[in-house]
C-alpha cells in the first residue's frame, strides 16, 4: 500500500502533503533511484526546474503508458479504482499530441474524456488542446495561483527526482498538489476542499515498457467509474468528389468529411495523401492518374480529422492521358482516393470531354 503523511505547510499558508512510497509496493525508491542518464548520481529537485517549467520525463509521454490509482475521499469514506492510459497520438497540424482517456485529477478536468496533450520543448510546459487551441495543461503563475516547485520531505527538505505541482497556496480550505515522479509521471494527488479532501494513489503502472508497483491486470471497469470510450471512431469518413468545368480542362474536387463527434485517425505509408484516377467509362481502362510522375517519400505518418471537419483537395485533369496526349472526346469516369493504408475511394463521377 501507498503510505500518505499530511503535515503543515513550510510557507505560512501554504499546504503541502509528502508521500512516503512504501517499498512493499513499489520494489525500489521511485523519489531517489530514477538516474539522470548522463549521471551515475540521481538528480536532485533542484535540477529539474522548479518555477513554472517541468521536464518531460516527468510526465512521459508514449502510447500504451498507463496508470492506475486508488480514488478515495473523506466525504463518503469511498475508494474505487481509476485508470488512466495513452490510447492514441494524432498528429493535428503536424504536431504529434499523446490522447489520455482521461486525467480527472488535473483542473478543469475532472469529467473529460480524450484529452489531447503534448510537451512543448520551448516553454517546457504540457499543453493540451481544445477548441479554441492550445492551453496549459497546468497553468502557473499569479494569475492561476500556481506553480511547479520542489517536493520536500517531513523535514522540509527536497526529495530527488520529485516535484510537486500546487494550487491556491495560501487557502486553507481549497487547492492540491500534484506530485511527479521522474520517469514514472503522477504517483499522487490530495484535492482539498470544504468538505474534506479527495486523494488519488498510485497503485501500478506500465511506463515506457517498464512496470511500477503492483502488477498490472486488465481488470473490468467498476460499475461506477466513467466508461471513456474509443477515442478515435471506428466510423468510415465521408468522401465526395465534384466536377468543375475550367477552361484548361475540368476541376476535380475531393472532399473528406469526418461526420462523427470523435477524431478519425488515419495511417499513410508515404509522404502522399490523396490521388485522382480517370478512367474511360465502357472498359474501365484508366487513362490518368494525377500521382503518376510526381514524388512522395516512403514516411510511415498518422493524421487525424478533427469531429466534423472537413479535409479538401482539388486538381485539375487537362483531358489529357499520362502520355500527355489529347484523349477522345467521350464519357469518362473520374475517382478520387485517400491513399491510406487501406485505400479509400470515392464514388465515381462522369466526365464529358466534348
């Protein structure tokens, strides 16, 4: 079991909780045996930032990393168990995000599911997205009463390779602490309130392929635990292709709409994304192809359709074939393709060439 001692805060004001990690769950020291890999001395708290910054590998980021805690308050005297995991990484504007199924300890949180995040290596702070951007994932500062600070032990002094993230410093009856361990991420959170104080330790976790803790079994979600769902919808896109008449030739347009509230993640082999294909309508022979002569890297990437946006790509068929030749005049029949791993087309439109 995870110990938890509460003691008085070391600034007046201020309320600070220290977790002593009881060895008989954790098979060594998270706080102190987590070495800087440049180092055979583990790092001390005051290497790692402090103020409004912390580093990544305090909360790492990977698919598949995942956590699982033990939740309880003093209100209802309730405990059940909370997981939280890395279930998929977009890549949105070409920025590669981690999607938690939830982190419900973090402000503002409490009932999301899918949250996209992301480390900046510029401000060094967790960003994560929304609709209208990005924002801090734990914002710092005066104006959120906030900051990122060294964790310290009962003799207030600080515990290498831990911080601790703190809120509402000087209230007695609101405000957390958040505390990070190096290399393993979030081992325990304490939320105070007017009612009491709501913790989350802990329990196992499976962290860049390694294990912490208790060992990890796929257990069944409790009855009352939020069910988060599939971040990213099994759901096929929308694909539409339209025709304009143009005086070089005619405009093809693809459209790729994602119809669902969720993301829709696709997977392409190279640096290629879309295609158009014309083929003479009675034989089915194709006479185009819009990527025949062009380059594309071989580049194994994700991309992700936001809910209900739309992608859209547009060339233009010169009535020529891919010897740039002048074709008859007849029917055609045009396709556009997504060029995923598994191809996506779209419904055939005719083309008249007069």
């Amino acid at each position: 079991m995870l110990k938890i001692v509460l003691r008085a805060g070391y600034l007046k004001g201020r309320k600070i909780f220290f977790l002593l990690l009881s060895l008989a769950c954790i098979p060594f020291s998270l706080a102190t045996t987590v070495q800087d890999s440049r180092s055979d001395a583990p790092l001390k708290a005051s290497d790692s930032g402090g103020g409004g910054v912390i580093p990544p590998d305090y909360f790492p980021l990977n698919p598949g990393n995942r956590w699982i805690y033990s939740k309880t308050d003093s209100r209802f005297k309730k405990t059940e168990t909370v997981r939280v995991e890395i279930v998929s990484t977009p890549i949105i504007k070409w920025k590669t995000y981690y999607v938690f199924s939830q982190l419900p300890f973090v402000p503002g949180l409490e009932t999301g599911n899918n949250i996209l995040v992301r480390y900046d290596n510029v401000t060094k702070r967790y960003l994560r997205l929304t609709q209208e951007g990005e924002m801090p994932l734990f914002p710092v500062g005066p104006e959120a009463d906030a900051q990122f600070d060294t964790s310290v032990d009962a003799s207030n002094n600080p515990v290498p390779n831990r911080m601790s993230y703190l809120t509402c410093l000087r209230c007695s009856d609101a405000g957390m602490e958040v505390v990070f361990d190096r290399g393993i991420g979030i081992v325990a959170v304490q939320s105070t309130f007017v009612w009491g104080t709501e913790n989350y330790e802990l329990k196992s976790a499976l962290v860049n392929w390694q294990n912490f803790g208790e060992p990890m079994i796929d257990e069944k979600a409790s009855a009352k635990e939020p069910k988060t769902g599939p971040v990213v919808s099994r759901a096929d896109p929308n694909l539409s292709l339209e025709v304009e008449k143009v005086e070089q030739g005619a405009k093809l347009i693809f459209k790729v709409k994602n119809p669902t509230e969720s993301f829709l993640s696709f997977s392409f082999t190279s640096s290629q994304t879309y295609d158009f294909v014309v083929r003479e309508k009675e034989s089915g022979f194709e006479i185009w192809r819009w990527s025949k002569g062009n380059f594309f890297s071989q580049v194994l990437r994700n991309l992700a359709l936001l809910p209900k946006e739309e992608w859209r790509y547009e060339e233009v068929w010169n009535y020529k074939d891919t010897e740039r030749n002048d074709v008859k005049p007849g029917v055609y029949e045009a396709v556009a393709i997504l060029t995923t791993k598994q191809r996506l087309e779209s419904a055939p439109i005719e083309i008249v060439v007069p």
